[in-house]
C-alpha cells in the first residue's frame, strides 16, 4: 500500500525556534506538496516540489522554506517559528500531472 | 482565478438520512479536475472521487454518489443511508489543465452524524 509517513504526529516548539517538519513517501513519486490547514480556511498551498533540489512557491510561503535533496523527502522548514505559525501541516505526494494526491496524516504544530 | 466554495460549514444528521455537500467552483479553464477529499478523525486526507470536465455523467459507488452539472459549476455529493462512519470533514478541490501542480480547496464540510 503506497504511503506518506509524516515524522511526527504533534509538536509543540518556542516561539523563535527553528522547526523541521519532515515528509516522506514510498511510491516514487515526483510531485510533493506541503499545506497547512486551519478552520475556516481548508487547506492553503505552502510549497511544491516537482524533482530533487526543484522547489516552486504555493500560496503562503511566506516564514516557510523547504529542501528536497532526495526523491523520497520533502521537508518543510520554519526558519523561525511564530505563533502565527499554529496549524496542522499536511504532506501530500503525486505521481504526475493529473493523478491524485496521497496525503500524510499530518502534523499538528503549536507554537508558544 | 480558480475558487472552490463550499458553503456548508457543519451539518449535522441521524444515521439513516441521505444527506447532500455542495460544491461550486469557479475556474476560467476549460479543462479541469474536480476532486472529493474526506478527512476522519485520524486526520489523513483520503481520496473519494476525481473528475475531469469533460466527464459530466453522475457517478454512483455504493452509497456514495457526486452530481457535475457544469451550466451552475457545481460537483455536488450525496451520502445515503449515512453512517456514523461518515462523519468527517469533506472537501472539494479544484485543479486547472494549466496548472495541474495545484490544488485549490475549499473551506470543507464538517459532517457529523448521529446514531
């Protein structure tokens, strides 16, 4: 059964810190995606892969980056963190153009 | 610009109802995807159905069933006989033919369903 495995399932960091969160998947695949998802606002586009070291901007990247240095991990980075920053990240990996996403269970990070 | 709204922040039902998730999108494409997510509480997000726009037939599996009409950009679903295994947040999502990198969703549809 193909998999996204997200590192940790909660996290709880200081505001300041810097904050890996950690994306892997065994199928492959080319494409990976991090979202953030926050009631009210369903899930908002933070970065996207499309190969190792290809990075491209989503909609929020703005206190985010991301490095995929293998095909397999996609991690997504709070340079440092905020409260603001408070959310459930969701991981997704695809195989190509038109092909459905499969999604990590996601990370739920909070920032004091 | 493309927009998925679903208006339906929580509904609430009893098991046994047949209870329907809108969905409208906007999108200036003319070659689209459309796609169901649900979301239980384990929080992955799992595909139910995806869409392309030129595929208007109604699509049924088991008690699940999505309604496209294009002439009102809406990708309705209906749940029959709902269970509480169903409860969830649903959501509608959006990609365009010329950017199929993204996905745009919508806001979701928390679904609780009573026994």
């Amino acid at each position: 059964d193909v998999k996204v495995t997200q590192s940790s399932r909660y996290l709880v960091k200081r505001t300041g810190e810097k904050v890996f969160l950690e994306c892997v998947q065994d199928m492959d695949h080319e494409n990976m995606f991090w979202y953030r998802q926050d009631p009210g606002l369903g899930l908002r586009l933070i970065y996207f892969s499309y190969d190792v070291k290809m990075k491209e901007k989503g909609d929020i990247p703005e206190g985010y980056s991301v490095s995929r240095e293998k095909k397999e991990r996609f991690s997504l980075i709070l340079e440092s963190a905020s409260t603001n920053q408070t959310s459930m990240y969701l991981c997704a990996s695809r195989r190509d153009r038109g092909a459905v996403d499969t999604f990590g269970s996601g990370t739920r990070l909070t920032v004091v | 610009a493309q927009k998925v709204t679903q208006a339906q922040t929580e509904i609430s039902v009893v098991e046994k109802e047949d209870v329907t998730l809108d969905c409208v999108y906007e999108t200036r494409d003319t070659t689209y995807y459309l796609f169901w997510y649900k979301q239980p509480p384990s929080g992955e997000l799992v595909f139910l159905i995806r869409r392309n726009s030129f595929d208007e037939q109604n699509e049924i599996s088991g008690r699940y069933s999505w309604n496209f009409q294009k002439s009102t950009s809406s990708f309705n679903f209906t749940i029959t006989a709902s269970q509480v295994v169903d409860s969830a947040v649903y959501f509608c999502a959006l990609s365009g033919s010329y950017n199929t990198d993204k996905l745009i969703f919508g806001t979701g549809t928390r679904l609780q369903v009573f026994p």
